[in-house]
C-alpha cells in the first residue's frame, strides 16, 4: 500500500472469530489487541450483571464515554479501575480476577513499536498493534509490493517518493519501522500472508531497476514460505470490478477482535468492521484469488519479470 500501512480501533466489537485465546504471554497479543480483549471482557460482564455505563462511570470516577472508550479498548486501563469494576460486577473467582488483572497489566505495556513514536502517526500506531495480534493477513496491492514483504533498499526508496524533504534519520527510522515489522512472518508462531499483487507492481522500476531487481527476487524467496501465499494478477486478466484499490483483511484468533478491513488514504485510514462490510470485502477478495493466476504460476510469472529487467 502507501507510506504507511494503519488503521484505527473497530467502532464496536462482533462476536464472530475462530474462538481460540490470546494468551498475555505469549508476546504477540500486543497492547492494542490485550486492550479490545480486556475491554470486550469488562463490557459482557457488566451486561451479564445489568449495570448501565453511568453506573459503571460512578464506580469509576469517570463518565459514561469514558467506560464506553474502555470497553472498545481505545484507552488504557488504570488497574484501580479494572479492579474496582471487577468488585462491581460480582466477580468471586480469585483466578479469574487475577487473571484479568495481569491483563490490564500487560494492555498498559508499550508495544516495540512505540519507540519509532516520532515518525509514526497515532492511527498507524494502533494498526501496528493489531497486525502484530493477526493470525492471517490478506492484501490486495497494485502500485507497490506490500509493506511486510518490502527489501530494505525497496521500502527505503517508497519512503522517498514525494518525499525529499524528509531528513535522512528519518527516512531511516521510517524504513527500520517497515522492515522490523516483518517480524510477524518469522516468529515461532507466525502469522499467515496471503498477497494478490497487480504485475505493474513487478514493473515499475521503484528506486531503479536494481532494487526492484532485488526486490522481486525477495518476493521468490518470500513466496517459498510455508505461511506466504502469493498471486499474481497478470496483465491478461480483467482482475475483479468490485474493488475501487488496495486493501487489506486482518483477522485474530480470539472472538473479542472483528476482523478489519483497512484501506489506505494519503494521510489517514479507514477501517471497516461491521459484519456486512467485511462479508463484501472477503467475496472481493475470494474473487481476486480466482481471477489471479494460481499460486504454482507465481515463481514463473516472477521469474519473467525477473528476465525483462
């Protein structure tokens, strides 16, 4: 996609999900997700004990937005508060407690990321958190190779475009940010990347034709990947009419976290996750898949592209 790869929080939680847990430890929750999670968690709770927000807000200290904002995990937990609302709701089990306070302890930890704060807006901040929680990613590109399957000197060169004015440690911070993110791919539990790129994106030349050079032998290497699926949308397809660009699906291994639809603009994100618009943007997506070339055809197709250079 562009310059960065964000979204914001999902405007209200669904139920739908694989139904496996997160488990805090573990490291690949992230403080975004951990904060949905927890926040999903207080909200059922307070439901299941017939508690309105006002009333949870007067517990609290707080107003009823403020209980609002928690229970869609779009700020951090104080531990008072989390163990105040926890007494309010009538919970006895001492392990379910502590469990859900070593939570709101873990919510409340800064992410990696947090260091690269400087070059990096708010809503792309919170997009890293939950890519960090994704089980399986799916994108649809046509100007650039995704993000997280970029060479070094490749994100450095997106960076740049249009951009000459950014100082040179920025650019550095910038592209650091892109590549560490990568990350999620080679971890012990990675996540799963499923990319339909346009073949444009296999000709033109960003940074010259050395780098995309590189760059598409990377893409061979990344496409040999247990858990990289990558397709080729080639020029002698019509591709699929009901995408208006580049997309991408996030989806989490725990119900408390909708799956996301994220779509780039210039300086911002929009995000979708009501049910029925993240069911239109799955059928676009299946639809790509078929209307690209089958996954055996991507070495070759790259490879072709690799001897036009």
């Amino acid at each position: 996609m562009g310059e960065w790869t964000g979204a914001g929080f999902p405007s209200q939680p669904r139920s739908e999900g694989v139904g496996e847990s997160v488990t805090v430890a573990g490291g690949e929750g992230g403080p975004t997700a951990l904060r949905i999670m927890l926040g999903g968690q207080l909200r059922r709770m307070r439901e299941s004990a017939g508690i309105s927000r006002a009333d949870a807000g007067w517990q609290i200290r707080a107003s009823e937005s403020k209980v609002s904002r928690m229970e869609l995990g779009r700020v951090g937990f104080k531990e008072r508060d989390v163990n105040d609302l926890l007494g309010l709701y009538g919970l006895d089990d001492e392990d379910e407690r502590k469990r859900l306070m070593e939570l709101a302890r873990a919510a409340n930890n800064p992410g990696w990321w947090s260091r690269y704060g400087d070059v990096m807006p708010s809503w792309f901040n919170n997009y890293v958190g939950l890519e960090v929680a994704a089980t399986l990613i799916r994108t649809y590109e046509v100007m650039f190779v995704p993000g997280l399957l970029q060479t070094e000197e490749y994100a450095r060169a997106v960076v740049q475009l249009g951009k000459s004015f950014l100082p040179g440690d920025e650019v550095e911070q910038r592209v650091s940010l892109r590549v560490t993110r990568q990350q999620i791919l080679t971890r012990l539990n990675p996540a799963r990347l499923w990319v339909v790129i346009d073949e444009s994106v296999l000709h033109r030349p960003v940074g010259g034709e050395a780098i995309l050079r590189s760059q598409i032998e990377h893409l061979i290497m990344w496409a040999q990947q247990p858990n990289i699926t990558l397709q080729i949308m080639p020029f002698s397809s019509v591709g699929y009419p009901g995408t208006g660009g580049a997309f991408s699906l996030l989806r989490f291994p725990d119900g408390d976290l909708p799956d996301i639809v994220y779509i780039e603009h210039a300086a911002s994100a929009l995000y979708l996750d009501k049910l029925e618009e993240v069911d239109e943007y799955v059928a676009i997506m299946e639809a790509l898949t078929i209307a690209a070339a089958p996954v055996s055809a991507t070495e070759g197709l790259l490879k072709e592209a690799l001897a036009r250079l």
